[in-house]
C-alpha cells in the first residue's frame, strides 16, 4: 500500500464527502464528473480500500471512509494554516509574477499599471502575455488576468477594478463637412467605422433606459478598435471607442463627441486569479494598485470626454465651425 499524502486528491476526497455528489464536488472545484470519480477510485486503489459505496441513486461513505475523511480534514486544515502562516510572514511582493490581458486594453492600460508596479515593488519581476484568446491561468502558470466583459463562472476569484466606457467620436473636420447630428437616427446619413465582432458589423446603443440598433453597412469594418480610432482621426466617418482611448484626442481637438449618453452598454473590467483565501502578497499588491489606477484613470477620461461635449448639447452646422477654428487656433 502507497500511503504517500496527496493533498490534491485529499482535497477532492472531502468535496465528494462534503458535497455527497461527485457533480455537486465537481462543479466546486471547477472540473467534470469523470475526473472526480477517477480520483477516487485512484485513492481507494492506493489505500487498498474502499471509501465509498456507489449506486444509481446515492451515494454513502463507509466506516473506513469516514474515518479518513476526518483524518483528512485535519490535514487539509493544518496545510491551509501553514500556508497562511507562510503568507504573513512573507508580506513583501517579490518573485516572478506572470500577467496576461487582451491585446489592446492591454498595451494601452495595463502597461501602465505595470509601470507603476515594477517601480513600487523593486523585488518583483514581471512576464507579460498580451493576447485575445481566454487563457486558462491556472494550466498555463499565470498568476493574474485582466479581462473586459461578462466572465464565464470559471470556478476562478475575481476582483472587479471597474468598468470600460464608450462613446460616439468622429474628427472636427468630418463633423463640420457632414450632416448635423441631432438624434440616433441621423448616423444613417454618415459614413460609420464599426469594430466586427464575429462577422457582424452593428451597433447597441443605450441612453439610460432608450435603446437603438444601428445595422446599416458601415462604411468600413475592421476587427480592432485602434485601427478604428486611426481611420476617424483621418476624418473618415464617426466610429465608437473606449473613452480611455479617445479622451487624449478629445483634449487636444483632434476627435470631438457626438451624441453625448448614446454608447454601448459599458464592460466589465476584472482581474482573475486562483484564489483569494490566500493571496501571493505579488498578487494581491498588483491587484490593489490596478483597482486604485482604474479609478483614477477612468475618473480623468470620464473628465476629458465630457469636457468636450459642450455640456452634451449637440453643436449646430455654425457651432461646430466655430468650435473647429478655435480649437485650431
């Protein structure tokens, strides 16, 4: 009999226990069924005994099974305690910590938290991994993820840090040559630079509790919002952006607002990690110093973006011309 410890299966062994289903201990930890079930039968193949009784209906534990289930929690305990005593004593980040994000949140946002990081925390190196796919963190060894949207139930901690915004741009010079834009349905008489999502190229917009749908064929679609930014600041048609990434372009006139509240519903911003029980201080130093630097990052876009709006008046034809001059003047 191989009686060496595994914490792992021991972990597993207690959710079934605990949970009286392999399901219900499956869906905890974030795995199937048939995993589950293999650890079991793994354990009770090295104990040279039998933990549970299985049948079509239920499930019971027998006598020697109970009573390494409470030997087993008695371990679990101790190894959760040492690990925290650990963590206490070793407060300061340092050591390797590896981060992904999407691409362009990532270079334009994240890097800068990053920045500031590697300057607060000098024992702490840094990998970065800037890429669109949803990368499993906890197979491929990353300790953080940022990600924009709804998360999928992962089985994963996360830690909101705020909430991207967006907003309708087009270039002063566009604005002032097109049609005057007074309500939603006025984009249909202007050329639109829409970001595809899956093929299809349209807008959701919501103002409050008012809601439209913009289908009409854009004047061009491209599947990257910088890309989309570039081609409205070359005065090519009216695109929707971050208002993190607009508000520099709203500062210096180079792209202006139009229709001031109308956006897509605004995204999610979280960071992902393995556990929040017992943190890496790295970790939980990264986090905290993104939460403060979204506040005050998007505190600053929400700011910029609405300090060139005009008070969210939509400009008339001689306004407009009037506020193009004086900017570049």
């Amino acid at each position: 009999m191989n009686t060496s410890i595994d914490l792992a299966e021991m972990r597993v062994f207690a959710a079934v226990v605990t949970d009286g289903s392999f399901t219900t201990a499956a869906d905890r930890l974030g795995t199937d069924k048939a995993r589950v079930s293999r650890v079991v039968s793994r354990m009770e193949e090295k104990l040279g005994a039998q933990l549970l009784t299985r049948s079509t209906r239920r499930l019971s534990v027998t006598e020697v099974g109970r009573d390494y289930f409470e030997r087993a929690m008695c371990i679990l305990t101790a190894a959760e305690a040492a690990e925290a005593a650990v963590a206490q004593q070793s407060r300061e980040p340092k050591g390797l910590l590896k981060i992904t994000a999407g691409s362009e949140f990532g270079t334009m946002v994240v890097s800068d938290w990053i920045a500031t990081f590697l300057r607060l925390a000098p024992k702490v190196t840094v990998e970065v991994e800037y890429t669109n796919r949803l990368v499993d963190i906890i197979h491929e060894g990353f300790d953080v993820a940022v990600r924009v949207g709804t998360l999928e139930d992962s089985g994963l901690s996360a830690r909101r840090l705020g909430e991207v915004t967006y907003g309708l741009y087009g270039a002063p010079g566009y604005l002032m040559r097109g049609p005057v834009i007074a309500e939603v349905s006025d984009l249909k008489h202007h050329e639109l630079i829409m970001k595809t999502t899956r093929g299809r190229s349209n807008w959701s917009l919501v103002n409050g509790a008012h809601k439209e749908k913009i289908t009409v064929s854009p004047r061009c679609a491209v599947n990257s919002t910088i890309a989309a930014r570039d081609l409205a600041l070359a005065g090519l048609g009216i695109t929707q952006l971050p208002r993190f990434m607009a508000a520099p372009h709203v500062a210096d006139g180079t792209l202006s607002c139009v229709l001031a509240g109308w956006a897509e519903v605004p995204a999610p911003v979280h960071a992902v990690f393995a556990s929040s029980r017992y943190m890496d201080p790295k970790v939980r130093s990264f986090v905290d110093l993104s939460v403060g630097a979204f506040r005050d990052s998007d505190s600053s876009s929400r700011l910029t973006a609405k300090g060139r709006t005009d008070g969210g008046r939509t400009l008339t034809r001689s306004q407009r011309r009037h506020a193009v001059t004086a900017t570049h003047n």
